[in-house]
C-alpha cells in the first residue's frame, strides 16, 4: 500500500507528530509518498529509514496511492484538491493549524490513524465541487474549488457591479465589494463570514453572498447546484480579482465568467462518529451562551 503526504511545512512542535506518523506506517509495511517540497524541508529534521518516493503534482499521484493525508489545517487540505482532481483518492486532514473544520483529525488521533486506515475504519463524505468556465484561460488545468468561486474588487478601489444571470436569465445586479458563489462545504467559510448560511454538506445547493454590498435590501441566496451562473463585471478600475478557494486570478470586464458543479466530487475522510453537527457545535461553538454555563 501506498499512502500520499502532503503539507506546506511544518513548525518544530509538528515534528515528533511527524516522526509518529512515519512510524506507524513504517510498522504497516506501507510506502510514504511525500509532498517533495515538503520532503526536501523534512528529511533535514525526521531520518527516514527507508525508500521514501515523492510526488510534485498531480500527475504523481498513481493508481497505487490508497489515501492522501494533509498535514497542517484547513487551508492545507484545500491545497490536496488541485493534486487529488478527479482520481478518486480519499483526503484525510490532520489538523496541525487552528480550526480545523475540514481537517478532523487531530494530532492525538496519529497513533491509531494508520491502522484505521488499512482497516478500512472510517467514514467516506462525498464533498462536491464548484467548476469555473471563462472566456479566456483561468487556473490552469484545476479550474475548480472545494469552498467557493469570489468575484472581488482590487485593492482598494470602488466597489463592483456584478450583473448575475441565472441558466441565461437575470438574477440581480450586486453593488459590492465582490460576491461570493460557495458549495456547501464552503457555506462555513468566508460566505459564513459575510452573513451567508450554514449548509449542510449533503445538500445540492450553492450559496450566492455579496461582500459588504451596498443595496442593503440584497441578502444571501441558496440556489440548487444544477444551475449554471454567470457575471458581467463593472467597476471605475478595469482589473479585478477572480478565486478558487486560495487561488487568485487578476481579470478584466472583458471576461465572461460562469461556474456551474463540476462533474466529479472529493472524498473526505472521518475516523470516528464525529459528524457535521458535532463539528458545529465543537468548532464553531454553536448555540453556546457563556450564561448557560454550569447549568
């Protein structure tokens, strides 16, 4: 078996995690393909008694890799999406960062993690994805994102219109500082910070959610995902910013945006019964009162 490792890098309080994790796959006769930037910062810290293979892109990842695991938080994980693509291979998120909403694993968890997975002793969540199309050549060949699809103006330049169409029919004209297009695994992530909803992970919508808008009357909108949006951008600059997830575009008005799901989802791994409203109440502390406590 072999089993993928990514991560940006690591502080020195990760690397005893590390080195644990190492081992036990060590013990489990199973081959670490490793994140070859992260190798190279890696082996200088941990020594690895054994044949290590790397990868550096997507490509890397062969038919013979079984699971990836990130290494680090949220951000992180949402990297392994322009590696896994649409190979089917099940994510699995330590969480070394802070919140670690989508890295559910926690460093405690390491010792038992990789016999949980040759066990096949966990949950699979299907997690779908948002799909940009352009008028001009946009994010390579991973046109895609885990969390959202943002419309955002540069710098600090006046706020945007963005005229949005639903499948080709009018929707609404944003007056904003941008606009946010999210999955529902994106529902807890910066359109939660702008006042979007919750969504839970199953469900096949998209969340549309204008950044500070200025047409006050203008609220968030769920909308099923088996519609296509698509936007025509004003503004007094002529270049504004266009994401997926942590990926940043600088376009134009002249391009032409649309973002529809994409045809292929990814899969989330969770080791135990600590499903999504248990991540909401513990990560997100929901429904909490500090008066209620020692009630």
């Amino acid at each position: 078996m072999q089993i993928a490792i990514y991560s940006r890098g690591f502080n020195e309080d990760d690397i005893d995690d590390i080195r644990l994790l190492l081992d036990e796959l060590l013990r489990q006769e199973i081959t670490p393909v490793i994140y070859e930037p992260f190798y190279k910062e890696l082996h200088q810290h941990v020594q690895l008694n054994r044949h290590v293979e790397t990868f550096s892109d997507g490509a890397g990842l062969t038919a013979k890799i079984e699971f990836l695991i990130s290494l680090g938080g949220d951000g992180t994980l949402l990297d392994t999406v322009t590696f896994v693509r649409d190979k089917d291979i099940p994510v699995l998120g330590v969480n070394f960062g802070r919140l670690g909403f989508l890295a559910n694993a926690g460093r405690e968890d390491i010792h038992h993690l990789v016999k949980s997975l040759v066990a096949r002793n966990y949950v699979v969540d299907e997690r779908s994805l948002i799909h940009l199309d352009a008028s001009i050549p946009l994010f390579g060949d991973v046109p895609y994102a885990l969390n959202e699809f943002t419309i955002h103006k540069k710098d600090t330049s006046a706020m945007v219109k963005v005229h949005t169409y639903l499948n080709g029919e009018f929707l609404n004209t944003y007056w904003a500082d941008g606009l946010i297009v999210a999955t529902p695994t994106g529902s807890t992530g910066y359109s939660l910070s702008c006042g979007g909803p919750i969504v839970f992970p199953e469900a096949s919508n998209f969340v549309i959610t204008p950044v500070a808008p200025h047409n006050l009357n203008v609220r968030p909108l769920v909308i099923p995902d088996d519609q296509v949006l698509s936007f025509e951008i004003e503004g007094r600059s002529d270049q504004f910013i266009c994401t997926l997830d942590s990926r940043m575009e600088i376009i134009d008005n002249r391009v032409q945006l649309a973002v529809k799901k994409e045809s292929f989802s990814l899969k989330l791994l969770r080791l135990n019964e600590a499903n999504f409203l248990h991540t909401l109440r513990n990560k997100l502390l929901w429904g909490i009162d500090t008066r209620n406590r020692g009630k």
